[in-house]
C-alpha cells in the first residue's frame, strides 16, 4: 500500500480523514428526521462497510506508532524491510561515511552493515509489510 518509504504522517492524516468522514456521516445520521434519517443511515453504513477496516487498522498503528517514537505525529521516516539495506547504502554514501572516491576493489558487505544499524531501529507492521522505524 505505501512506498519503499514512508512518512509516519501520511499515516497520521489518513486516520484523520477517515475519522473526519465518519464523524461527519454519523452526526448526519444521528441529526437528521424522517425519509433522511433512512438515507443519512444507509450512507454511514455504506462508509463503515467500504472503509472501517481500514480506519480500525490505521488506528491501531498510529497507536503502535505513537509508543514507539514522540515524533509520530510530526513526521518519522518508515523504510520498508525489503528497501533497508539500499537505504543504509545510500544513507552512508549521502552523508559521507563513504568516500565517494573509494577504489573499486573494496568491497562493502551491505547486508552487514544494514543488520549492524537495525538496533537503532525497531520494526513495525503497517497493512502487512514491516517496516523500520529509529527507535527514540
């Protein structure tokens, strides 16, 4: 469902849409009278069958999220696990822990070095996929 890499507040502003959304259409039901209430009923349970899944999911992980880290809801970056290794490697290489003119006979185990930094990070799941996250 999200990129290779992901802002904890996408997440964060989903949440609030759904919940902005059913809140909406639940005070539309519980206000309205008569032919309406029917037709404000049936909208709320038509969003409630296509989207609170999801709303129920995306609140579960913003709470996961919100235990693991202070910065959540301001913004931590989620690498999923199967892009962690090219994130370390390019991480590195940006902020200059490799020399860009490294010769090339040297060799550099990527693997070791990305399970080397994952103490700094813990995992969390987001929609089935793991994902690292710094850990605070």
């Amino acid at each position: 469902m999200f990129d290779k890499i992901t802002d904890s507040r996408d997440l964060v502003n989903r949440l609030q849409e759904l919940t902005d959304e059913h809140d909406s259409l639940f005070d539309a039901m519980t206000e309205a009278k008569g032919k309406e209430k029917k037709a404000a009923k049936f909208e709320f349970d038509t969003w409630c069958d296509e989207n609170r899944e999801e709303w129920e999911d995306l609140k579960a992980i913003n709470e996961e999220g919100e235990s693991l880290t202070s910065e959540w809801i301001h913004g931590e970056t989620l690498i999923r696990e199967d892009y962690f290794t090219q994130y370390v490697q390019e991480m590195l290489e940006d902020c200059g822990d490799i020399p860009s003119d490294l010769p090339h006979y040297i060799v550099i185990d990527w693997e070791a070095t990305a399970d080397n930094l994952k103490q700094d990070y813990t995992e969390i799941d987001i929609f089935g996929d793991t994902y690292y996250i710094r850990a605070s």
